[in-house]
C-alpha cells in the first residue's frame, strides 16, 4: 500500500499521469468505491487492500476519453479486461498508465456475514487472521475462509498489460479450485434438474442489470435491452421467457470475450452465479478450438472471430 | 399483550394459510425473498432483510393493469376485477412498514390508484420487531423504532416465543379469528419484551449509521443541495443499474407499456428507475442526459422533492439494503453524510 | 374473504371516436373526438391535457386545443413525429381510440387572467395548447381586454388554424393577430422573421399577461426579448413537456425539482421555472 502511494504520487508530481483512477475507502472497513483522484483532490481516502474487489478496467471507457493521462492501479484478474478494450478499441491506451498491483485474493464481506457476523464494526487484517469486531462481540477467521468465490479459482497472479508493476511475493497460500468444477456439476445434471437449477436461480433475477452495467466486456455504446423500440420491457421479467433471455443473449454476446473476471456473479444482488454460464461457453471453445483466456494479449483473435476451415464444426464433434 | 402458545412457528402459519394466502421471508435458490408460505418451504423468520422488500407485494415489479381487444376500428377495454383475496404477510420489518406510509401518499393520494389500493385493503401486515440490526441499518434517523413497526399486528420474539399486539382494527378482527393459538402474556414476559427492545435500541446506537444528521433537508435548501459540488464526486463510479431502486422499499417510480399476446394488448406497468438512461428519453431530447444527473435526481427525490409534498416525511427508511447491495458501496447514507450540514 | 375497490382508475382511458380529421398542415393534423355516444369525454380547462394511445402502439400526452365550451367534440392537433404519432396520422374518421384526462392545471382564465389584455405567442405546433385559452377569451369576451396573437411558423403552410386565425379571430372586437413566417415565400405579403424578433418589432405595452408555447429556442430568445421590453417573469405563463406515462403524478419521471409537469403543470410562469432546477 506504501509502494502505491509514493509510487502514484510520483507520478502525479512529475506530471507524467494528471488523474489516478482507485479505490477510495469508504465508512466501513470493507466497503470500496471506485475513484478518481487529482493532485488538487489529493490522495485522501485512496486504499489497496482485500476489499479492493471491483474491475476498474471498465471505468477507463469514460476516463481515456478525457483530457490528460489516467494512471489505474490494475489487479492482475482486472488486466484481462483491460486488454480485451484495448482489442476492441473502446478506450485510448496512450492516455492510459497502468500500474500493475499486486493481488494476494480479495476477502468477501459477504462470506464474512455468511458466517453469521452481523453488526460488523472493523474488520483489520493480521497476516492469515481475519479480526472482526461487532455490535455483538469480537472474532477472528481464517482469510482462506472468506475469499472472494472468484478468488478461488483465480488465473495466474499475472498483471496482463502495465507500464509498471509493484511486485509482492505474497500469497493467499490457499489451494486453487478446478475453475471448471462447477461447470461439470452442472453437466452432469440431467436436463430437467439443469434446466430447474437456472429456473430456480434465473427467477431471482430483478433486472437491475448490474452484471450488464459492470461487464468490462459488455461496453456496446447502446445496449438492445435498453432501446425502448424492441418491445423488450428490459426492467421486468414480465414472463419467464424474457428473464432467461436476457442473461442467456448476454452470454452469447460475451462468449470468445469475457475474461472469467467474476463480477457479473459478485454485484448480482440476488447472487445468481451469473459467471457459470459465461464459464461453460469458456469450456466448450477450449474443449473445441484449443486453450484460450480472453484478455492475455490485446492483439490475437478470439475462437468465434478467427475461422479456420480446420475448425471443429460443434455438432459434428458432440456427435461423435 | 398476547403470546403465541406453541413454540412451532408452523402451527401458526398452518392456521393462518388454512384462511388466507400468507407470505412469510423464504428462501428461493439461496435468497430470502417474500414468498408463499407452505409446509415444504424453508422459512427464514431469522433474515433481517429480504432481497426485495415487502413493497413487492403492494406493488409489484410487473403487473398486469388492463387489456384491450382490437377488431378493426374498434378497442375494447378490459378492466381487471374489483375484488381480491385477503393476504397476510408475516415478518415485515419496521423500516418496510413505514415503507408503505410513503408509498401510500403516491398512490392513494387523488386520484387514487385502485391497482395499489386494492392490495393494501386486502394485505394484512404482521411485523416483526428487529432483533438483531446490523451495520447497514439507520431506520433511527428517520425516526423509526426497530422494535414499535406500524403493522396492523407486531411481533416480538423473545427466548423462542413470539408475542403479539394487534394494531389496528384490521388487526384486531384478524386477532381474534386465532384466539385460539393465542393467551395474555404475563407482566413479566411483558417486561421481558420491554427488556429486549431496550437493549436493541442500544444496539442501534451504536450502529455506524445512527448519527446520520437528515434535519438540514429542508425544501427552502433544495436549489443548494440541487447545486452542490459534490455531487460530481458521489456519482462518479455510478453503473447506473437499478440495483438501489429495485431493492429499495420506497422506490416507486413505474414504466407502462403495451404488450402485444397475438389475442389483444395487454397494458402492463413494471418498475422503472431513474437511474436508467432511457427513463426520461423523449422523441425531442432529454432533460437528464448524463449519470450525474440520474443519480443527483434519485436522491434529491428522496431527500427533497418528496418531503416537500408530503409534509417533511422522507422517502428513505433506513433499511439499509442499497448499503448492502451497491455494486460500488455507494448510497444514501454517504449522500447524506457528504451533502448534510456535518 | 373478498375485499373491494370501485375501479375507478385514472390509469384506465375512455373509449373516444375520431369523428372528424383536418389537415391543418403537410404535418399536422386535428382530430375531434368524442364518446361513442356522441357526448363529450370529459370537462376540461384551457392548458390542460389528454393521453391518446393506440394500444399496442403507444401513448402519448397532448394539449387539448379546442376550447372547453364546445361541447360537440374535443379536438386534438397533432404533429407528426414518433410511431403513434405516425399512426394516429394514417387513422380514418371512425377509428377508435383511448383517451385518460383532463390531467394537469391549466392557465388562470377564470382569475388571473380576467380583465387583462393578454398577449399570446406561439411558435409551430407549439400553437396547439395556447389556442384553447383563446378561444376561451373569445367565447368570454367581456372578461377580457386586449387580446394580441403573434404566431410565427415556418412556412405559410405550416401556419397550423390559419384560416380561422386569418379570418375569424380578427373580427371579434379588440383581437389582434399577428401571424409572421420564418423566410419570404410567394403567395405571402405579410411579416417575415423568427417570433422573438417579431415581438420585440411589435413593442408590445408592458401591462399585458403573457402566454407563450412553442419551441425550446424560440421560448428562450422570446423571454429574453420580453424582459428586454420590461416585462417581468411574473407575467409570463408558458407550458411544459417532458416525457410522461401516468399523467397523474405517480409514475415519477417527468417532475422538474418536487414539481410534476403531468400533475402540478403542464403550465406554469417563469418566475415558477426560476426557483426550480432547470431540467427540462
């Protein structure tokens, strides 16, 4: 957190940034607000730590468009988004530094409370203790316990895209999870119990599109579901037809391009896991076309845009 | 005071659903959301927060207000029914029971809006009174009180027994149809309850949230508040989803829209929110073009414009639930907190 | 048990009949409208509104032109330029459609306004909501002094009430109508020029109530040119339009600060406008 802060003030000194984009500390000891800082601002409120949880890639749309350089403090996971914009040209990377952070997995509040906390005052971290103090008493928990469910199965600590990168050879120390394990369990499902389970979950939604609106991947200008015109009413699911289309279009228009961030299922108030559909399109095209994580580089193409006559053809290949 | 004589919730909710649909907190695909009570549902008494707020069931996200049948030149309107079952929710918390006053001086103010009023002529409402608030909740600094909700009926649980109060006349007659479930409480157990609503009221203050100071908004300020530099700040990282307003219990702003079945047009309304882009697009332009404005309009609604119509009341109740759902830990009580006098 | 309402719903229309269409301009058309039985669909007020829809097709808020003292038919002048719009164009006498009102207040006319000369400006359609007043006035002639009407559109053609304002409106005693066009065209020997202009031309006496409607441009500039003549804020009314679907105050998007265009409006004064936020 030290190195950050000399670091981006330096920067902000020398002029060679004119605006920081991070995270500002807010009135709990976990609740993070993306922010933009200047010199005139200061640096007052901005924090890195477990709860520094949101992609800020998505923000640097609006930020690259305005005057001057943006400095963004990028979490290795963040960078793919980053990438995947700067392939699809919707923001101005020579307006853009990136300083690449060091991420040791970010903790959960929700997964805190899950434990039954409530009341919660201050939460201070101490090496692998989680210290918890409440309304209603005092506990300590087990970091590994309570990180983020994206942080379980995290891609390499690899900050994708950078001008410059603060190093850290901390680690959350936990054992990574099958990223595709979910995905199979629900391929094992028989179609009805698959088809109940998203039921059960898409039911839930309330339209509030926040996993649309905080998708670094879903950055169309226009989004179809907010064009009065398509007689889509797109802020009620006013059958259960349109509430599984919504999501269920979504993942088609995201598939070959989202990069498994993890923060559709994160902001879903209904805690729909959301990121389980995206990730079986990811399981299919490495299955069919090769080994591919969208946002490693900002220059190759993705399996759906690079046809080859050598491509698997998807219903031969299940057929056989 | 009454007490509920059985230590099996189900006993009561049996009774209660053996004369009315009744809605009680249940868990759908891991979420506590209103929902109707039956013997196989997982009933959650013990979530402080639905999702959605009891709102939902007054006014629901999308319903169905009237068809049309169209042959040639000729419409033909079809007005829904004028009578509806009675309902009963059970486990509405203070901050949602004062929810309804607020929403009640939009629709049943002149002309009154039957869709709504009709839902609350039949609902029933069965508060529970809070016993364990967390860091989000502020209800205090809209003057409510956690353990008092104004329902037709309050609860209060205490050591595992509910204890109850009928409120209102509704409430009363609703009362008496389960007197058998039902025996006066002692002085003691009286006092017992007295006990726990003063030690939850110490807890609330010591809540985070339970200094929040809301007296300087007052309509003579609204063009400062309406101008104020900070603003551009709050709403900076804004996603403009409608998490807040869909969550919230005394957002009510409302879309209608037509839809076409292929057998006539039904004419369905569903929640908007202001924070969306299209929510004031018109052909000619649009009064509120960027986020800043969007978000600035949400909380000057709730803040000014509707207190200055209806007499100083607030139309925010403290639930706390856009505290905890903001995708980017932004809400009202920092608006209030940045734009307030402190 | 059962409980009851009576359905009376603000958010349910009448039924109304498209009696009678005139092409008023190459865009805008007047409809008359009335109830299946042939009587009146509701009492209204001069300034006040109606939501016209088509099912299936929109909804839409409208001024109500005519004046409330005809009790044959309301009429409705509307300019082509969205989907319902476009459809109620290609409507035939005889069609059917939807109508919620009156919504909304509606200019003083039987206190303000009484034994004052008022001057009535308007630009383009934006003629529609203020003729109502004017014909008002002129059924109730002696409650009034001087009526002036300047109305300025684009072209001769686009003059939407020409012929009654050309020859019907002048002949009531002490009415005044100034009709300008905005370029020269042949077949018109009358004023040319934009309405701001043309008001300031006129030098209108100060004492007078004004009533104004038109485009967001020509309200700014016309306003502009009114104070400079002197008159203050207190005496202009305008009407408003944001984008609305109750009509009734509730549906939460078409307010300017705690005021709702559908419900506290559609007309206010500029002294009004002054103290709330300016989004509109």
């Amino acid at each position: 957190m030290q190195g950050i802060i000399e670091k981006v003030t330096e920067l902000l000194d020398n002029g060679t940034v004119d605006r920081v984009l991070a995270w500002k500390a807010g009135e709990f000891s976990y609740d993070r607000t993306p922010a933009v800082f200047d010199k005139e601002s200061g640096l007052y409120g901005l924090v890195y730590d477990s709860f520094c949880v949101n992609n800020l890639s998505k923000y640097l749309i609006e930020e690259s468009k305005k005057d001057g350089k943006v400095l963004v403090l990028m979490k290795p996971c963040d960078s793919y988004g980053l990438n995947m914009l700067i392939k699809e040209h919707r923001v101005d990377r020579e307006k853009i530094y990136v300083l690449g952070v060091p991420c040791k997995c970010k903790v959960s509040v929700d997964k805190i409370k899950a434990t039954g906390l409530t009341g919660i005052l201050d939460i201070v971290e101490e090496g692998n203790d989680i210290k918890v103090t409440t309304v209603y008493g005092d506990t300590t928990l087990d970091r590994k316990d309570v990180l983020c469910d994206k942080c379980m199965v995290c891609k390499d600590k690899v900050v994708v895209v950078y001008d410059e990168k603060i190093e850290s050879d901390e680690t959350a120390g936990i054992e990574k999870l099958d990223r595709m394990a979910e995905v199979e369990a629900l391929e094992a499902m028989t179609p009805d119990e698959r088809f109940n389970f998203w039921r059960s979950q898409l039911s839930k939604c309330i339209r509030c599109n926040a996993c649309r609106n905080v998708c670094p991947i879903c950055s169309c200008t226009k989004c179809v579901f907010d064009n009065d015109n398509t007689g889509i009413s797109s802020k009620a699911n006013v059958d259960s037809f349109e509430e599984n289309m919504f999501h269920i279009v979504r993942a088609y228009h995201v598939a070959g391009r989202c990069t498994d961030c993890g923060e559709c299922s994160r902001v879903c108030p209904q805690n729909i896991p959301l990121h389980l559909l995206n990730r079986k399109f990811i399981k299919e095209m490495n299955e069919l076309y090769g080994t591919y994580q969208a946002g490693t580089d900002a220059e190759a193409k993705d399996p759906l845009t690079a046809f080859t006559k050598e491509d698997a053809e998807p219903s031969v290949i299940y057929n056989r | 005071m009454l007490k509920f004589t059985s230590d099996q919730m189900s006993t009561l909710f049996s009774a209660i659903s053996a004369m009315k649909t009744l809605y009680v907190p249940v868990e759908k695909g891991g979420e506590v959301t209103f929902g109707v009570w039956s013997e196989t549902e997982k009933v959650r008494l013990d979530a402080l927060k639905t999702v959605k707020s009891a709102k939902d069931l007054f006014f629901p996200q999308a319903e169905t207000m009237m068809g049309f049948k169209m042959e040639g030149k000729n419409i033909e309107i079809q007005v829904p029914e004028e009578k509806m079952d009675e309902f009963v929710v059970f486990g509405v918390r203070a901050c949602d029971a004062k929810s309804f006053e607020v929403l009640d001086n939009v629709f049943l103010a002149e002309p009154v809006d039957t869709y709504y009023a009709l839902r609350r002529k039949s609902g029933i409402v069965i508060c529970a009174a809070c016993t364990r608030p967390e860091e989000s909740c502020f209800c205090n600094v809209f003057g409510i009180d956690a353990t008092a909700p104004a329902g037709d009926i309050v609860t209060w649980t205490v050591d595992g027994t509910l204890y109850w109060e009928a409120k209102t006349e509704k409430g009363e007659a609703f009362t008496a149809q389960l007197s058998e479930y039902l025996a006066e409480a002692t002085a003691e157990e009286e006092a017992a309850v007295a006990a726990q609503n003063e030690a939850v009221k110490a807890i609330i203050a010591k809540l985070p949230y339970a200094n929040l100071k809301v007296d300087g908004f007052t309509g003579d300020r609204m063009m400062e508040y309406f101008n104020s530099p900070k603003w551009a700040e709050l709403y900076q990282a804004c996603l403009g989803c409608g998490t807040c307003t869909f969550v919230c219990p005394t957002c009510q702003c409302y879309d209608i829209r037509d839809y076409d079945t292929g057998h006539g047009i039904q004419r369905y309304r569903c929640w908007d929110s202001c924070m969306y882009s299209e929510f004031t697009k018109m052909a000619g332009g649009q009064p509120r073009l960027t986020q800043l404005e969007r978000f600035r309009q949400r909380f000057m609604h709730k803040l000014l414009y509707y207190p200055m119509n209806n007499n100083g009341l607030f139309s925010c109740v403290g639930c706390g639930r856009c505290v905890n759902k903001c995708p980017i830990s932004m809400n009202i009580a920092k608006v209030i907190k940045a734009l307030g006098d402190e | 048990m059962m409980s009851e309402i009576t359905r009376e719903d603000m958010h349910i229309p009448k039924i109304g009949i498209v009696r009678e269409i005139i092409q008023e301009t190459p865009d805008v058309k007047t409809f008359r409208i009335n109830a299946p039985d042939g009587s009146p669909l509701f009492d209204h007020m001069p300034g006040q509104c109606a939501m016209i829809s088509v099912p299936g097709v929109g909804e839409g808020m409208f001024s109500i032109p005519s004046s409330p003292t005809n009790r044959e038919y309301m009429e409705f002048s509307i300019k082509m330029c969205g989907c319902l719009t476009s459809w109620l164009h290609s409507m035939e006498p005889g069609q059917m459609v939807t109508v919620r009102g009156p919504l909304g207040n509606h200019f003083p006319v039987e206190n303000e306004f009484i034994g004052k000369d008022i001057l009535v400006i308007g630009g383009g359609i934006g003629i529609a909501p203020v003729r109502s007043v004017v014909k008002y006035m002129l059924d109730h002639r002696q409650d009034y002094g001087r009526i002036d009407v300047v109305y300025g559109a684009r072209s001769k053609e686009d003059l939407v009430y020409y012929e009654e304002m050309s020859k019907e409106w002048p002949k009531v005693p002490n009415t005044y109508v100034h009709l300008t066009i905005d370029r020269e065209q042949e077949g018109w020997d009358g004023p040319v020029g934009f309405v701001p202009n043309y008001v300031k031309e006129l030098n209108f006496p100060t004492d007078k109530t004004v009533i104004m409607c038109g485009p967001p441009i020509m309200i700014k500039f016309t306003l502009a040119g009114l104070m400079e003549l002197g008159f203050q804020k207190e005496q202009v009314y305008t009407t408003m339009e944001l984008r609305m679907k109750c009509g009734i105050g509730k549906c939460g998007r078409c307010n300017i600060g705690s005021k709702y265009v559908c419900k506290d409006g559609p007309v206010f004064r500029f002294d009004e406008l002054d103290e709330l936020p300016n989004e509109y």
